[in-house]
C-alpha cells in the first residue's frame, strides 16, 4: 500500500537545527523511500511499511544521538506527491 507522511521534528535542546539536519540527511540516504522537504516539514512518500521501518529507525537513532525531541506525523494511506 502507499503512503504520505508529513513530518515535523521538534529538538528540546539548545542547538536544534543539527538535529533537524541529521534526521532529514538519514532519511534521505534510504532509497525505498522519497523524501520531499519544504520550510515546515518533512514529507516521506513510499509502501508504507518500508516508510514506517524507515521512521522507526531514524527516530530510534535521532533520540539515541540528539536526546529529546518531538515528533509530530500525518499520514494518508495514499501517495500524495506532486
């Protein structure tokens, strides 16, 4: 099935745009996935269990890596790209 997520990444640190930047570079270095950035969030097209496999790791990575942060997600079951 495919999917549309948008993502919005919200560091509590200090120095918040690295964080961002690394998520954003990680998920672009996955080919299963389409990645799509604008100046307020992150949209990721794809299957949707390769998208969600993605998200999982590289939020698992960004918490381990970064500390706290939040994530914010929509998703449709539907390929959304322009």
């Amino acid at each position: 099935m495919k999917a549309s997520v948008e993502i919005s990444m919200y560091p509590l640190g200090r120095e918040y745009v690295p964080d961002i930047k690394a998520f954003i570079e990680n998920l672009k270095k996955n080919n299963s996935v389409t990645v799509q950035v604008n100046g307020m969030s992150t949209q990721i097209f794809g299957n949707y269990r390769e998208i969600m496999q993605v998200l999982t790791a590289e939020i698992e990575k960004s918490f381990e890596n970064h500390g706290k942060s939040v994530f914010v997600m929509k998703i449709i079951n539907a390929h959304l790209k322009e």
